[in-house]
C-alpha cells in the first residue's frame, strides 16, 4: 500500500470578512456581495461560482451596493475594437460607503472606472430606479448622512461626459437618511430616516408627498439626541411599504395614506434587512437578534377586501448579525419538452458578520434548511515553495529492516528502497509557505518529523501514525505592503529567494533575504524590493513561477500573459493567441447588435448573467513540472458571448501556443467549455481539470487528447467516479504527486479531501454520473449481497481512518480499493492542500471556532438551563 505523509497544519491566521450589502441584478442571476474590508465579490445562480473579485482598499467602508444601466444616448462607439466586440455590459456595479464616495466600477479589469462625492457625507444606501422608460437614463438614489435624497445617473463611454453624474436633490429632512425604496412604477421613493421618520417624496415633482412616524407615535427617548432609525425599507408590488426600525418593528404601511396596516415585534434588536418575494406575499426580515423571520400574506374570507399579514416562521442559520438580504433566482430545471425554457425558483440570500452567505428557498422556507453558498469565505491565498520535478534515485537497503520497521524475514528478502531527489537543488528544506492576507504577506517555514528530510520519510511515528516533530512551524516574516490597496495574486519562487505580489495597479517583486542580525539564529528573514521588470508589466492578475524558477508567467485582468525572464529581468514575450482577435467586421456587427438592442424595449427585460457583466478574461494558469508547458483557461464573456471559454496549452521553449483543447464530453456535442474550477499538471504531463459537479477530465497536454481515465468515464457516460460526485463542496484545488511516474492526484473542497489515481482505471461502484445501476450475478434485484455490503463500509471505514481526523498521516493508495477514489470529510474549514514532495501533502486548516472568536460577540440570548 502506497501511504501519504499528511503534515496537518493551523498556524494561518484566516479570518474572513463580514457582508455588509448584496444587489441581485435584473431577473436575479448574478449577485454582487460587498464585504466589510471593501471587497467586492459576483457570485452566478447558475452554479453559485465566484465569477469576479474585486479587492478593495483600506477606509472603504461599502455600506451598500447597486446594479445600474449606463445610459449610452445613441453612442455608436464605447471604447476600442476589443471593447466593442466583447460587448458592453448592460449593468455596471455602483458601491457606495460612509467615506462619501459613490464609485463604478469595471468587472473585466477589477478597477474603479469613475467616482464623485455624494456631496452630503456619508452614503448609507443605494437604490437603483426599477421599470426604466424606452431612451431614458436609470436612475439611482442614495441617501446621504445629511438628510438629502440625492438622484444619480450613468452615462456610458469612456470620453468626456461619461460616468457618474448628480441630476437632482429632494428638499433635506430632520436626521440622518438610512434606507430607500423605490415604488415599482419609479414614481415614488421612501426614505427611512434616524429620528424615525419615513419620508415618501414624489420623484416628479420633488415634493415630499407623505410622512410617516414609526412606532406608537411617541418620541423615541427622552432626549433629543435619542434616535429611532430606520433602517430597512422595501415596496411590495401592491403598493405595501414595509419597514424595519432599530425597536425590532416590522411594519406595514398603506401605499396612499400611509396608515399602518400591521405590526410585528418578532426581533429583539434591530431590524437590519428586508427581502420580499416576487409576488409580494411573503416578507422575510432579519437583524441583530440574528433570526430570519418570514411573514406572510393572510386574505379575510373570500368576500373581504382587507389582508392582513402573519408571523409564519423563522430560522437562526446565522450565528451572528444578519446584515443584509436579497431575493434571487436559480436554474430550478428545464420545463415543458414542448417549449424547453428553463424554470427558475427564488432564492432567499442572507449574509451578516460571520461573513457566511446562505442561500434559502424561498417557497420552502420552513420546510427547507438553507445551503451554504461558499464553505470556506475568502480564502486566504497561500504558495509554497518545491513543486518541481523529482529524478528517480537508486535503490538501497534500510538497516535489514521492511516497510513497517520490522526485521525482515526469509521470505521478504532484501528489500530495497527508492529515493527520490529534486532536480531544484537549491529549494528550502523544509519547504517555505507564503500566506497573502491582502494587507501583508507572512512567510512560513514548515515543521519537519524526526529522521524527515525533503527526499525521504521519516520511520519513527507513534503507535496512532502521527509523526513526533522534531522541530515546529516558524514564523519567519511579515511584511506590511506600502498603499491602501489590498492584493489581487501573490507568489513565492520554488527556491524561496523571490516573492511577487499585485494589485490592480502595480506589480511588485520582492527578495527574500536572510537577517543574521535579527533574531540571531540567523533564521529571520526580510524582503527587499526590486525594480520592476522591462515591458511595461504594470499590474497581475495572476502569477506563476516555472518550476525552474528562471521565468515568472504574469498573467493580466485582459488576459494577456506575460512571460518575464527573472535572469536577464526583462519580458520575452506577452502571449495573447489565446485571445480573439476581433477583425473589422465582426466590429461592424457588434456596433449593430448595439443599436438593435437599445432599439429593443424587450432586451431591457431580460435576465441578465454573470458573463454579460464582465470578468477577467484568464481564471486559472499553470506550468508543468518540467517547465515546458503553460496552461491558460479563459473565461466566457460579453453580452452576445463573444469571448468563449477555452482551454490552451503554451509550449514555454517556443513561446507558441501549443494546441487548444475540445471541450469534454460533459459539456455536449458543439458545446463550449464549461467554467473550470482547479488545474494541475502531472510529472508525465498530464493536465487535470476541475468541472461544475465535482467532474474532473484529464487531457495529455502533447497531444491534446483525453487520457485514458478520462476515455474510460467517457465510454460509461460518466462525468466523475461517484465518490467525487458525493464530495461535500466543489473542488477548488488539484495537486499532482511529484512521484517520477506517478498519476496521483489530491483532490480539495472547502470540507473534504479526496486521492484519485487517474493510472487506474476509474472504478464506478456500479454507479453511474449518480445513478445506480442494477448488477446482474446475484439474486437480489440488484441489491448488493450482505458481503458486498460489508466489504464496502469496511473499505470506505478504512480509507477514513487513512486520512486520520487528526493523525495526521493518510494512505495515499491500496489494491483493496482498485480505482475508486478516497474521500475524507474534514472538520474545519481546508485553506490549502498540495504535495511538496513525492508521497507528502501539506494540509491546512483553520478551527471555524477561532474564526468566530475574532467576530465581536452577537446579541446575548438566554437559553435554557444556563
């Protein structure tokens, strides 16, 4: 049995940021989600997949986030040739924060494309116009810290005249603004205020046609420096507003007389959130308390006018503060064969400082329990040193003793050992870990068990597997990055002696440097900054050193790769065949698919997807162990589909592009790639790709076709063995063993770990893509036999307890289980997963309970028999 030394380590200091605010788009596809420390993040309903990140900056401060429509006036031309075939996308992403800053920004290039004052403080919502007019610009409210309700619009284009811009005030109110709605037909906006009052202006006439005072009528205290804020407000289709205030009210107000209709007080705190349904039946509330309430529309006899509304149900999925909540929609299906739409349910989102998104269904609500949209929130980036190729050394004895550390026998012979050496001479032993936390970078250096080194296993472990460490993890360096601009990518050279970082605007290279004068172990380490390379390699989307460590691969926001030789410290080529090259008349065509669609009052109403929006043209990029070959996956994107996804592989002798692969067998006949999750290449060559639904294809990146493996799931119409399909989560992580020869492959989800060995062919357990198939040989219908049964659950009991909760040492592989892959569930959220060398894994994890320790205390609840 081929075993895996699984070095378990906790010592990163994760910890994920709160959701402040979430804007859903038009028809409710794609969501925008702001966090507490200014990033910005576009998650797809289709597949809940994370389709853009923005970071942000330090005294952001995002209070809420809005979609709007920029407003082009007949413009015929947007920007250069590249834009205009790509597609404009149809809503750009407005945040606002309490710095007093409203800002646009760009998807496809992760930068702020304009700002402009709010002119009134801070900004503590957004509200976009909803049912814009035919030739009329969206119009978008925020209401500002003093007390004015201020209108903006966009304009499209990038020339003078473009951007953000104030188009009118309302008259200023008593109190700070906190919450807006708009009425569906945009004629009328509410505003909630902090002295407890609703404002509801005509947007016509800029008059304030109607106000109302929350609560009993009474001030809120006795002071007048008391306050009564509102702070959700939300226009049902039927006219209802509906209000949450800081006394924990929900409440119901008349659309023409601003009378109350009803009043709940569910909440123990502040009410934070509202998100109604579609139809206006149901309203889900939510706040400090950190409860979900639901309540629901109740009509009064069949002859009786009047509905009243009831408190239904509520759930407490958070452990913490809920801070906002959105209404979305998700692919349910597809419906009738006859006309084949698709059919899509709603979505109830939450989110609040335990910076968890959950994703509810919103017609189940109480019978359904919610699911988590991402497992592990911002996760932190982390790069380690090695991962070059290894060179099969001779064999030799071990002390006259065998594997398991015993005197050999007769029968056992002389039994002879291989060990495995790195061609990267120079690479640290034990490796480097280099953790990006966006604000800083810390460098590790990872523990090593006794009698351990880097080509070989250590022999001395307990009785339980675990291995006694003969030294621990050190902290070697934190260095505190210069700007207020948290990083997009960072990088460590397989030797240790180099770290690249970037933003969105600049690119920085780093040496690592020994400080014998620090500690005095000569252990410490610093960086020095190094003047940036030659061709104008401003900025990074993604960075990967070859493993050779003499060229660094900087791929940008656009897509273009540049490969920058690290010796002579200059660019040897910007690659870009990856990318379409638009000619004059696709140019030509794009410009009239524009002026139809402005001229297309139905185009504006229909749902808009995440790849319509924009997002960085390259998600994943790769080198082989031996350095010749670079994968690049690009991504689908612009509103008529102009850019399509792909697979291509670079050959880094020649600088060419090698071949593009086809699409799986997954994806259907004459279909596009479908949007690839994780990527890694083999010692041999083999590059390994992560799909939607835990599907993994392996492609020979010579000659561009299906491996074996893969050719094997194929014939039996499969997507994955049934064990990865079960995974809890989606992979976001693949790993290679450096083994010469070897085709073992690691497998990551934000709450499992799985070993695959794509040289065996896959075993499908009689299950195929999820479905059971009957096996004939027993006279069970098809039912495994008692044996089977227990053969089974002894297997899969024994691959778990390989893995080892917290041994600390799993098995890698066994002829028991032929080629069905080993899935260990995890208990804490999985950072990072990846072999440093061959048959040893670096696990690491973060306790979720000391992610909660730094979140501030929530509400104190008393509970029973405490």
């Amino acid at each position: 049995i081929t075993m895996l030394e699984l070095h378990r380590s906790r010592f990163v200091e994760w910890q994920p940021a709160a959701v402040v605010a979430l804007a859903v788009t038009p028809g409710g596809l794609t969501v925008a989600l702001a966090r507490e420390n200014g990033d910005l993040e576009i998650y797809d309903t289709a597949d809940w997949r994370c389709t853009a990140r923005v970071p942000g900056h330090d005294g952001a401060a995002i209070s809420s986030v809005a979609w709007c429509a920029p407003f082009d006036g007949g413009l015929d031309d947007d920007g250069g040739d590249e834009t205009c075939v790509a597609g404009t996308p149809p809503y750009r992403l407005l945040s606002a924060g309490l710095d007093g800053q409203i800002t646009e920004w760009d998807l496809s290039t992760l930068r702020a494309r304009g700002a402009t004052d709010s002119h009134g403080g801070s900004v503590w919502a957004l509200a976009a116009e909803p049912n814009v007019g035919k030739d009329k610009p969206q119009r978008v409210a925020a209401a500002c810290d003093d007390g004015c309700v201020r209108l903006l619009t966009l304009t499209a284009g990038d020339g003078v005249g473009s951007g953000l811009h104030h188009r009118r005030s309302f008259n200023r109110v008593e109190g700070r603004l906190l919450s807006l709605s708009w009425l569906h037909d945009g004629k009328t906006v509410a505003a909630g205020s902090s002295r407890g009052c609703i404002h509801v202006f005509d947007c016509a006439t800029f008059t304030e046609l109607t106000r109302v005072t929350v609560g009993d009528g009474d001030r809120p205290g006795k002071r007048d420096t008391d306050e009564r804020c509102v702070w959700a407000l939300s226009y049902l289709p039927c006219g209802t507003l509906v209000s949450g205030t800081s006394d924990g009210d929900v409440t119901f107000w008349d659309k023409k007389f601003g009378t109350k209709i009803a009043s709940h007080r569910q909440h123990a705190a502040d009410v934070l959130a509202l998100a109604a349904s579609p139809c206006g039946t149901c309203v889900f509330a939510s706040g400090v308390d950190s409860q979900i309430a639901v309540f629901e529309k109740v009509t009064n006899g069949d002859d009786s006018k009047e509905d009243t509304w009831t408190f239904t149900g509520t759930k407490r999925p958070h452990t913490h503060d809920v801070r906002a909540l959105a209404m979305a929609a998700a692919p349910s299906g597809v419906g009738d064969a006859a006309d084949g739409k698709n059919w899509y349910s709603s979505v109830l989102l939450s989110g609040g400082n335990d910076a968890q998104l959950l994703a509810f269904n919103a017609l189940k609500f109480r019978k359904r329990h919610p699911v988590r949209v991402v497992s592990t929130p911002q996760r932190t980036p982390i790069a380690m040193t090695g991962g070059g190729a290894w060179t099969a050394g001779a064999s030799s004895g071990k002390n006259g003793k065998n594997v398991k550390g015993k005197k050999r026998t007769a029968d056992e012979g002389d039994t002879k050992i291989k060990t495995n050496t790195p061609q990267n001479a120079s690479a640290p032993n034990p490796p480097l870990l280099l953790c990006d936390h966006a604000r800083w970078l810390d460098l590790w250096r990872l523990g090593s068990g006794v009698g351990a080194d880097l080509a070989g296993k250590t022999n001395q472990k307990r009785h339980d597997g675990t291995v006694k460490l003969a030294c621990a993890p050190k902290h070697l360096l934190r260095a505190k990055l210069g700007g207020k601009r948290r990083t997009a990518c960072a990088a460590v050279s397989p030797d240790g002696k180099l770290v690249a970082a970037s933003d969105t605007h600049a690119l920085r290279l780093f040496e690592v440097r020994s400080d014998l004068d620090g500690a005095g172990d000569g252990e410490g380490m610093t960086l020095r900054k190094l003047e940036s390379p030659l061709g104008h390699v401003t900025c990074a989307h993604l960075l990967v050193f070859t493993p050779d460590g003499k060229v660094l691969v900087a791929v940008s926001v656009t897509g273009a790769v540049h490969v920058i030789d690290l010796e002579s410290w200059e660019v040897m080529q910007s690659l870009r065949q990856h990318l379409p090259q638009p000619s004059p008349a696709a140019v030509a065509l794009a410009k009239a698919q524009r002026r139809e669609r402005r001229e297309d009052t139905s185009y504006s109403q229909q749902p808009v997807r995440a790849a319509d929006l924009g997002s960085p043209a390259v998600s994943h990029a790769v080198a082989s162990a031996d350095g010749q070959w670079l994968a690049v996956v690009t991504t689908s994107a612009g509103a008529a589909g102009r850019r399509e996804a792909g697979v291509h592989v670079y050959n880094l002798d020649s600088l060419k592009l090698h071949v593009s692969l086809p699409p799986p067998a997954v994806a259907g006949a004459g279909a596009s790639w479908p949007p690839v999750h994780a990527v890694a290449f083999s010692p041999t060559g083999v590059l390994a790709l992560a799909l939607g639904n835990n599907a993994v294809v392996a492609y020979d990146a010579e000659s561009g076709k299906l491996s074996p493996w893969s050719v094997a799931l194929a014939a039996a119409k499969a997507t994955a063995p049934p064990a990865l399909l079960a995974m809890p989560g989606q992979i976001c992580g693949l790993s290679f063993d450096p083994t010469p020869g070897s085709a073992v492959l690691l497998c990551q989800t934000s709450a499992a770990i799985a070993r695959v060995d794509l040289a065996v062919a896959p075993s499908l357990g009689g299950e195929l893509n999820g479905t059971r198939v009957p096996s004939a040989g027993n006279g069970n219908g098809g039912a495994p036999s008692p044996k089977r049964r227990r053969t089974k659950n002894k297997a899969t009991t024994n691959g778990d307890n390989d893995f080892g909760g917290s041994n600390g040492k799993a098995a890698a592989g066994g002829s028991h289980s032929g080629g069905a892959p080993k899935v260990a569930a995890l208990d804490d959220p999985c950072l990072f997963l990846g072999y440093f060398a061959p048959g040893r894994a670096l696990l690491v994890e973060r306790p979720w309970k000391e992610v909660l320790k730094q979140i501030p205390e929530p509400l104190y609840r008393h509970r029973f028999g405490t």
